[in-house]
C-alpha cells in the first residue's frame, strides 16, 4: 500500500504501479484551518493480469478537488475495451444445395427453363423440413436463376418461415459456372464474400451439377455426391467470411453432412 500527503496549492499527481496489481485510487480530502490535507491511498490486489510491465500510470479517471486557494487533479488508468480486431473467430456455416428433380416433359423448353416434377416438388418440402429440424437456417441465399432453382426455394419459403425471411439473391453466373470445370468453388467464394457480412453466420448457394458437387469436394477434401435436392453442410471459423475461406482454404472445411430428402437416396 502506497501513501502520499501533500499541502500544496496546485499539484498534477501520476502514480508509478505495476499493472497487474493496480486498483483505481481513493481519495478524501479535508481542510482544516484553511490548509489543504490531501490523503491519496492505493491498495494492491492478487489478481494477476498476463501483461506485468511496469509503467507510469497516465489516468482516464478524473477526480479534482478545488477550494478558493488549491486544487487537485488524479488520472489513474482503466482496462480498455477489445477492439474488433481481437474478436474471436466464429463458425460460419455454408449450405451447398442442389435444385430439387426437373421435369422434361416439354422438350420445347430450354435447359434453363425447365420447371420442377412433382416428386421434385415433393422433396423440395422435405429438405426444408430436415435443415430446420438440424438448426441449419440461411440468413443469406444466393442462388441460380434458373427456373427450377427458383421454385424449389419458393417451395422451401412456403414451408418453413426461416427461408422466407432470409436476404435472397439470384445470379445467372451460377447457372453458367456449374459447366465449367473446377472454376465453382472459387466463383462462389467470391460471391459470398461480397454480398454477405461479418454478422451473418449461415449461408445457403443453390445451384446445379456437376459444379455443386465439384466445389463441396474442394472446399472439403472429400468425395462429395449431391443428388437432386441434396445439401452439403460445411463448416469453418474466422472472423469474417473473407477468414474463413482464408484459413480454411481448398479442403479446409469441415463435412458436417448430407442432407436427402428422403431415405431412399
């Protein structure tokens, strides 16, 4: 314990602690016969802190005392908050959906225009069902705007709330880049990262073959097999999505599961 008394007019007092055992000070004050007694007591405390470096104490803590003759200034030093670049990193969550079966019976219909079948309707209302029972719930979707991805998420809207009220893009380019080989995985990754934010933590991309199966097996490292209306559930951590494709890199992502609509699959 540290004690100083001083009767001085006007004085600017910094305490020499260590950190780890610093305790903001306790001041009291009187004045006795019109002279200035100011008593300043500092105790310690056993708690440590991992950083001990010894140092002037510059205070943010302002405490004055002012009579018609003397005044007292105290700063003494307080914990800052973490900022955000010390945040921990979190689980970001990313749903690879394949479109629910498509119907061919009008061949007159383009590839992109091809609308569901019914069975494929069908499992569309199952997936929906399986991803809310395992919490697995998109805040943000991107999507092909083919016509058959376009219904099987207005399927999935219609049967559970969450879909409805996630933020939904449509993109041509993952109708397209589903074609072209090993360039699927580092398309949506750029796409995510743009159009996402650090607070959303689930992400569902909906798209086609063989592109759909060929990035759930990059980003994984493993085999990955994704029939009509199956997801692929990947997880990794960082403290953005940007981070998390960093860190987690081609193979780097965790394999959570499968989901199939049906048992049969």
């Amino acid at each position: 314990m540290n004690a100083v008394t001083v009767s001085v007019s006007n004085i600017t007092l910094l305490v020499l602690e260590p950190i780890s055992i610093f305790r903001p000070p306790q001041v009291s004050a009187c004045f006795p016969n019109n002279k200035s007694l100011i008593s300043v007591k500092s105790s310690t405390s056993r708690r440590r802190i991992r950083r001990n470096p010894m140092r002037l104490v510059p205070l943010t803590r302002s405490s004055s005392l002012s009579s018609s003759s003397s005044s007292l200034t105290i700063e003494t030093v307080e914990g800052q908050a973490p900022s955000e670049s010390e945040s921990e990193p979190v689980t970001r969550r990313l749903i690879l959906l394949r479109h629910a079966m498509s119907s061919w019976e009008d061949t007159s219909l383009r590839d992109h225009d091809r609308p569901l079948s019914k069975a494929g309707q069908a499992d569309a209302a199952r997936v929906s069902h399986k991803l809310q029972q395992l919490g697995w719930i998109p805040e943000l979707i991107l999507s092909s705007n083919a016509l058959r991805t376009r219904e099987t998420l207005k399927i999935m809207q219609g049967q559970v709330r969450g879909f409805l009220e996630a933020e939904v893009h449509f993109f041509s380019s993952f109708y397209s880049i589903a074609a072209m080989d090993g360039q699927t995985a580092d398309h949506i990754q750029q796409v995510i990262c743009k159009y996402t934010r650090d607070e959303i933590l689930t992400v569902m991309c909906m798209g086609h073959n063989r592109g759909w199966e060929e990035a759930a097996s990059m980003l994984t490292g493993a085999s990955v097999e994704l029939k009509t209306c199956n997801a692929a559930l990947l997880e990794a951590t960082g403290k953005s999505w940007e981070e998390a494709f960093a860190l987690a890199g081609l193979g780097g992502w965790k394999l959570q599961g499968i989901v199939k609509p049906s048992s049969s699959q």
